[in-house]
C-alpha cells in the first residue's frame, strides 16, 4: 500500500520555507525586471530618440534569452538538481538591472535584457520543477503561492518609478538601484537557504527520480511531439504568451499615449491591477488544482475580453501642468476612471492565472515522466511568446501610430489560442472528489492517470 497521502494543511506546512525562498527569488529575478521595463521604454525613447519597436525588443532580448535558460534549465534539474543554476540565476538579475547604468546605446541595451532572460528563466524553470515535485495535492496552489511574486513586483514598481521618474530621476538609475534587490538580498538568502541540511534541499539538490539517465532533450521532444495534443498545448501557450506580455509590457505606454493619462495616475492603476493579480495567481493555482485544464482555458478566454477591454478605454485631453496628483484624479472623466480600472483589472486576472498554468498543463496531461524537461519545453513556447508579443505590437504603433490596430489583432490572437487548448483533456490528474474516494478504497496515488 502506498504512503498515506498528506493533507492539503500538512502539505503545504511542511514546504513553507521554501514556498517564502522561492517568492522572494522570483520577485527580484522577474517580479521586479519585468515590470520595470514599461516604465522604461517612453524614458528611453525621449532620451535616446529610439521607435518604440526598438524599445520593446529589450523584453525581446530578454525573453530569447530565457527559452534558451529555460530549456537548459529543465535538462540540468533531472540531471544534476537545482542549487547552482538558482545561485547563478540570482547573480545575474542584479548584474542586469546594474548594466543599464551603461546603456547608453542599444547594444548595450539588449545586452542587459539578455541577462534579465538568464536571470529570470534560471529561476522561474527551477521554482516551477522543483514546487512541482514537492507538491502532489497542492501543486497549482503552490506554484499560484510562488509566482504572485511576479505580480508583487507589478503592484510595487509602479510605486517605485511613477514619482521617481516625475521628479526627474534618470530611468538608468532608477535601474541601477533595483539591482541591489537581486544582490543583497535573494542572492544571499539562497545560499544561507542552500547551506542547511534538510529534505527539502536534497529534493533540490537531486537529479529527476523520474528522468531515465540516459535520455537526452532531443529523445525526449521526440516522444512527445508525436502527440498532436503536445503541439495543440504549445501552440497555445505561445500564443497567449505573445499576447500576455504585449499588454504587460505596453498598457503604460498605451494609457500613457492613446488615452492621455499622466504617468502617477497610470503608476497608481497598474499598482491596484498588480494587487489584484498578486491574488489572482494562488486563487488560479487553487481553482488549477480543482478543474484542471478546464479553468486554464477559462483564464485563456479572459485575457482574450481583456484586449477587448482596452479598446473601449476612455481617453482624455491632456489637462494643464502644474495639477497636483488629487486635482488631477477630481478632474478625470468618470467614464476614463470606470473603463481604465475594468480593463486593468480584467486583464490582471487573466494575467494572474498565466505561466502557473504550464506546470499544471505539463503535469496533467503530459505526466511527470522527465518532468523538468517538458516543462522546459513548453516554457520555450512561454518565452518565445512573449519575446514575440511586445515588439510585433510596438511595430503595429510604428506603422499606424496609435494602439487600435494592433489590439485588435491581439484580441484575435488571443481567442485562437483559447481555441487550440479547447481538445485537452486532463489525463494525469484525478478530481478531489475521486481522489478521496481512491485514498478511501484503495490508497491509490492522488496523481495516477485519471485514464487508469
């Protein structure tokens, strides 16, 4: 008879120091990046004269960069475990926040968005292999737990560079002062981490119980892409990524430029969207771990709304300078405030529920044979998609000099990635309901193939 099967208490209080490890690694290797380059792109533009497509091709940089780490990073957990990728991962999220002290040019400039990708990938592909191993029962919840990471920094930055930027402050050493996140804190705090003894560390420490020793990456993608089910997946996660990482990346700009909104009112609505979305993930997670693949095709159709939204935003006529932050909220047309919070928060949770969804996809339908693998394979889709969103919609604006175009092409691009997942059944996953009646009649596995 198998082990007793822990409950959903005692699972995730036996895991809780690395839960906390892992959220404050993702929030200064990702959270913190991520969401302080749609503050950067209009700064770097008056600065430096450079189009919008060239600005976002820093998050494209970033994103290659990280499908790359991210598939190295699932070969390298079955193989040898995750204690040094982390390490090197933390390193350089502070070097790359520090190198756009220099970028001054843009080489320099994607050079610093290539080590964000390093950096952010390292981390996200080894906290989703190594939470998804630990956690059975829990295991959308937990990664939900670990990822509203990225979403604190969404609610945080815009705190951080809405007044630093209105008082006059460079955007390269607004950068430069972020890096000291990644190096005094989440850096340190992984090794200390690292250097105890405990069943939580060999976990991470060990290479894949599951990952046959001599199975390559390349013997692996063959297996899987034989499965057309394989392909529907990672069609629609790259997809929804593109889309997911072109709003993120632009809504400051858009609000900014079509809709006439002031820097602090656009920082202050994305910081309130950012807390919404810090909910969003461990409520996906939980909602993952009840319904399955069905609540991820739910949140996919949200995201499409969403665009949608952004569409019937209402815009303003620039008022004059000199208002301070209340006189200008007292002035704001009503319609602007209503659709400006609506889209956001719409499009948080949608975002929220994104990238906790790919380990449970993977686990799910794809089981957890070379589990780091195949979630290093469709992370590729993930960061491939959102290395492609965000400068394909800045060409858009480029060549029609508004957002209108490009949104509702995006909103359509949105809707055929709902689409593409609308055949996936879960395989590797039983409902609550069941599982407690198998634990009851036979002790079997909470995560045997529901086919079985």
């Amino acid at each position: 008879m198998n082990a007793p099967v822990p409950s959903t208490k005692q699972e995730l209080l036996a895991n809780w120091q690395i839960l906390a490890v892992a959220f404050m690694l993702v929030f200064f290797s990702f959270g913190v990046p991520n969401f302080s380059l749609p503050f950067m792109y209009k700064p770097a533009m008056d600065e430096f004269g450079w189009s919008n497509a060239q600005v976002n091709l820093l998050s494209t940089s970033k994103f290659l960069v990280g499908a790359a780490a991210a598939l190295g990073m699932g070969i390298l957990i079955d193989k040898i475990g995750g204690k040094l990728s982390v390490l090197i991962g933390a390193l350089c999220g502070g070097i790359a926040m520090a190198l756009f002290l220099l970028a001054s040019n843009l080489p320099v400039y994607y050079l610093a968005g290539a080590v964000l990708g390093l950096s952010a990938s390292s981390i996200v592909a080894a906290m989703k292999v190594v939470v998804s191993r630990l956690f059975e029962i829990n295991q959308g919840l937990a990664i939900g737990i670990v990822l509203s990471a990225t979403s604190l920094g969404q609610t945080l930055m815009p705190l951080v560079w809405g007044p630093a930027l209105d008082a006059g402050y460079n955007w390269r050493h607004i950068a430069g002062v972020l890096s000291l996140g990644s190096l005094l804190i989440s850096t340190p705090l992984w090794i200390f981490f690292m250097s105890r003894n405990g069943a939580t560390q060999n976990i991470i420490n060990a290479a894949s119980g599951r990952s046959a020793s001599d199975t390559t990456m390349w013997d692996h993608f063959k297996v899987i892409s034989k499965e057309r089910g394989f392909w529907l997946v990672a069609i629609g996660v790259f997809l929804v990524s593109a889309v997911d990482q072109a709003m993120t990346q632009n809504h400051v700009t858009f609000l900014r430029t079509d809709k006439g909104l002031p820097v602090l009112i656009v920082s202050s609505a994305t910081s309130l969207a950012g807390f919404l979305a810090v909910i969003a993930k461990p409520l996906a997670g939980w909602l993952y771990d009840r319904y399955s693949i069905s609540a991820v095709k739910f949140f996919y159709f949200l995201l499409a709304l969403s665009v949608v939204m952004a569409l019937l935003v209402v815009g303003i006529t620039p008022l004059q300078n000199g208002l301070g932050y209340w006189e200008y909220v007292k002035l704001l047309p009503m319609a602007t405030v209503i659709t400006v919070l609506l889209y956001l928060s719409v499009q948080a949770l949608a975002h929220g529920a994104l990238i906790v969804e790919v380990p449970v996809l993977t686990k799910h339908y794809l089981g957890t044979r070379n589990l780091g693998m195949t979630i290093g394979l469709l992370s590729v889709a993930v960061n491939l998609g959102f290395a492609a969103g965000p400068p394909v919609l800045g060409y858009f604006v480029d060549i029609y000099h508004n957002y209108t175009n490009g949104l509702l092409v995006y909103a359509a691009v949105a809707f055929v990635g709902f689409v593409m997942l609308l055949p996936i059944k879960p395989r590797f996953w039983v409902p609550p309901s069941q599982r407690r009646k198998q634990e009851q009649e036979a002790g079997a596995s909470p995560m045997q193939p529901a086919s079985a």
